[in-house]
C-alpha cells in the first residue's frame, strides 16, 4: 500500500505524522493509497523550510522567477495526462475533465509568466521641488493554500504560481481525499528549478488547518471550500494577524428566458449541472425556466439528462463519473427522497444506480426535480452533486428578484437572444461573476475569481490583479537628492508640494 507524504523542502517526508488516512478510488471503492495525517510540528518544519527559503527566494530576480514558472509550465503540458489520470482515479472525474481543469490552471501560469509587466511600478517626476515619488510592492514571506477535494490541480493552481513568481514561499494543505496532485506538482516545480523550501505541502485534517491558520510565521492563507469553514478560517486568520482569501459555497442559477434556444440552453446547462458529477463551486444546480419557456425546457432537459452517460473516469466514452466518497453519495441521493418529500417532482431519478464491474462504485445518475421553490432544501442546500432543481418564474425580474434574495452570490447564467434583457440582468444581478448564454463564467486568468454574499468571505478574489494584490504589498518612495552645497530649508509646518 502507498503512503502519500508531505512534501517540505524539497523532497518527500513522513514528518512527524503518525496517523493516516484511506484514499480511495471512487470507481471502484477500494481503497488505493493512504495519506499521512500532519499537525501542529510537520507545518512549523515546512514554515521553518519556507522561511529560510525566502530569504534568497524573494531576492531573486523577477528573471529567475518568470523562467521557472516558463519551466513549470512546460512540464504541465508534458505531463498532463500522467496527472489526468492521477486526478481520476482518485477524484472520479473523466480524464479530459482533469485535463480541462489542468488548462484552466496552467492559464494561471502563464500569467504568472508575464508578471514582470505587471509589477511594473510608476514614477512621478517633480510632484515638489526637486521632489520624485515612486512606488513597487515587494512579496508578504510565507503564504499557505487549503483547498478542496474538487479540482486537486487547478484551485492550488489559483493560488501559488503567482505567490512564488511574486517573491513569496508556498504552503500547500490540499483535501486528504485526493492528495497525490500535490505531491506530483511539487515534483514538476522541482524539476522546474525551483529551489527547496519555496514550495511545500503538508497534508492533514483540522489538525493541519488550525495550525496553518494560527502559526506567526504565516503572512496569509488563501482558502476555497464550503461557506461555514471559510467563514471560520477568516475569522481565525484575521485574528491571528494574517490576510486571508476565503472563498465559500454557492447555489449558481441558470436563467432562461422563452425567446432562447432551448436545445442550445439545455446542453449547456446540463453539462454545467452534471459535469464532474456536480461537484464545482460553479456548477449549475438551478435552472430558473421564466414564463413559456418552462414546461419545454423541462422536456429537452429531461431528454438530455438521461443520456448523460455515467462510468468510471478512465473510460473514453464516459461524460460523468462517481461521487468522491460513499457518503457523498449518500447525501446527494438522500436530498433527492427529501426533494420529492417535500413536493418536488422527480423528473429523473439518479438513485441506485449500478455500474458494471464497478459495482462497489459511489456512482449516482443525473437526478432532475421540476416544481421545486425556494422553501425546500433542494434549493437552499449546496448539495454538490449531480442533482439540478427547476425553479419557475413569471419573468426576468422576478428571476432576478428571486436570485438577489439567495445568500450565495457566485456564478450564474442568463440563455437569452435579448440584448436588453441581458443588459438588465448583468446590471441589476447581485452576482461575482456572470455568463451571458455561457452556463460556467469561469473568467480567465487575467481577470479575478470571486463571487458576492456568503460565497466570498471578506473582500480578496483569486487570481488576476486580485492575486498580485492580495500576495504582495506596495512601498511608496519619496526622494530627494539636493545638489552639494544647496542649501534647503526644512520647515517645521505641516509639508506641501509647493
């Protein structure tokens, strides 16, 4: 049995774990690997790495840096498959979605690539005699990552490359369900050139969490996951001094209006709400149907749910694969029986599915629930599975109305062939990021990732102009250089630029 293990300056290590963990392959159920279970000590060793690693690191040319992540990413394209399959068969998710989150990932990357326009500072010439001001920003120290089970690849992807291109050192606690991507990654950023010590990773449970969130030789933490653990990590960071990330759950609506494509709206939304399983932050769990358009879309979207097919990730006809865990598939299957328990019509029923050869898989079909309202749990629960609730609504301000009152505000989708119906709905919806006839508005790296309301905790998105922010601090310089033997008068009011 293989047992995954830290990764702190440099190389693999035990640590100080003496606890582990299953880690299983959904597919099939069995249990495939175990993880070591770090604490308090293994994150105060990678701090300890990351710290000393910084000292020269942050030193370092923005040369040196850019062509690192240069190496870095070439690596990705080199092994994509090889960490495909490792997401997959530890995930459950088909290998061309693993490799579809490793793209968006490696965009981060080659952002980070060009960060040496980015971090250009300004220049003011003369703002009082003899007077210039400049400034620039320089890296925080040590920074750490704790992200979900979800996308192993790209959500650390967010984060690192731009801390490491920015001068900072890196601490990963990837989800203890599919921890080998970290591993491998840091592999890749070894080969890369990357010196020991600037990027580690220490995985654990809560144990690993508190640790990382209240150690003083942390700067920041950067966190993605469900809306009450990023509520707690911002609490607990901020207190303890550090700038924290925290992006939380969702509930992401898809609006569609009568004047749309319904065949064009019901293939998007239905892989937006069944692609890997369900189980994104941006997925698409509610489809709002507004006015005409309801009963016919239900009809399309019944059609096109039940042929989705579902089987183990490895297999090349596969569109959706199994669930994480067991008791992931318990919980999702047991939010449909409470659906149709609460009045729901089940439209299709994904429960029970069976697999074959795979029978001791945490497979699940496609479920979908028509009638459903904003009373039941279907609709107020994040259930991050393969379930999508059709809610129905009279017009597009009711859809909207009804999508502002949700406590989540990360992603959401208008199908509409209406300029002024979309105008109206991107103007007035109280939603981070949103797609126009796109069902998962997803932005690319050069722009931030960050819903509103509880799907954001605190005001620091990911990536983008955001991520250089968040990662780096500004310094502003005002000098003078009088000439030798000139004579300047230093006043004892208030200075001006006069």
């Amino acid at each position: 049995m293989t047992t995954i293990q830290h990764w702190i300056n440099g190389s693999p290590t035990l640590g100080a774990a003496t606890a582990t963990q299953p880690v299983f392959n959904p597919a099939t159920g069995t249990e495939r690997a175990r993880v070591v279970l770090g604490g308090a000590a293994d994150v105060d060793t990678a701090v300890q790495a990351a710290s000393a690693a910084f000292e020269t690191w942050s030193e370092s040319s923005l040369a040196q840096r850019t062509q690192v992540m240069f190496n870095f990413r070439q690596l990705l394209v080199e092994h994509e498959e090889e960490l495909g399959r490792i997401i997959s068969a530890e995930h459950g998710k088909t290998i061309d979605d693993a490799r579809g989150e490793i793209t968006r990932g490696r965009e981060v990357v080659e952002f980070a690539c060009g960060l040496g326009d980015v971090l250009k500072g300004s220049f003011s010439d003369q703002v009082s005699r003899g007077v210039d001001v400049h400034n620039f920003r320089q890296p925080l120290g040590v920074v750490a990552g704790i992200t979900p089970f979800n996308f192993p690849a790209m959500v650390p992807l967010w984060m690192h490359p731009i801390a490491i291109a920015t001068g900072n050192t890196f601490i990963l606690k990837p989800s203890e369900r599919d921890p080998s991507a970290a591993n491998f990654v840091a592999d890749l950023y070894r080969k890369a050139g990357l010196p020991d010590g600037v990027f580690n990773v220490v995985h654990g449970g809560k144990d690993a969490v508190d640790a990382i969130l209240t150690h003083p030789g942390i700067e920041a933490v950067s966190f993605v996951g469900s809306t009450p653990i990023a509520k707690y990590v911002h609490e607990q960071a901020t207190s303890h001094g550090k700038r924290v990330q925290a992006l939380g759950g969702a509930k992401n609506h898809a609006v569609v209006l009568p004047d749309a494509d319904l065949e064009f709206a019901a293939n998007h939304i239905t892989a937006g709400a069944y692609g890997s399983a369900g189980e994104r932050c941006m997925a698409v769990s509610v489809a709002v149907a507004v006015g005409d358009a309801a009963d016919a879309l239900v009809e399309v979207l019944e059609r096109k749910a039940r042929a989705v097919k579902v089987g183990p990730g490895d297999r090349p006809d596969t569109e959706m694969g199994p669930l994480v865990t067991k008791v992931a598939q318990e919980r999702v299957e047991n939010a449909v029986g409470t659906a149709a328990a609460q009045g729901a019509t089940v439209v299709v029923d994904g429960r029970g599915l069976k697999i074959d050869g795979h029978e001791d898989g945490f497979f699940t079909g496609p479920s979908l629930l028509d009638h459903v309202t904003t009373e039941m749990d279907a609709y107020r629960e994040e259930l991050f599975g393969p379930v999508l609730a059709i809610v129905r609504a009279e017009s597009l301000d009711e859809a909207i109305a009804l999508i502002n009152a949700n406590p989540y505000g990360n992603g959401t989708a208008l199908f509409t062939a209406s300029g002024e119906a979309a105008r109206r709905f991107q103007r007035n919806i109280k939603v981070g990021m949103i797609g126009i006839n796109v069902p998962v508005p997803v932005p690319m790296s050069y722009y931030s990732f960050g819903g509103w309301k509880d799907s954001l905790i605190g005001d620091s998105p990911v990536h983008g102009p955001e991520g250089i922010r968040f990662y780096t601090r500004p310094k502003v310089v005002t000098t003078r250089w009088p000439e030798p033997r000139q004579q300047v008068t230093a006043g004892f009011n208030f200075p001006t630029s006069s």
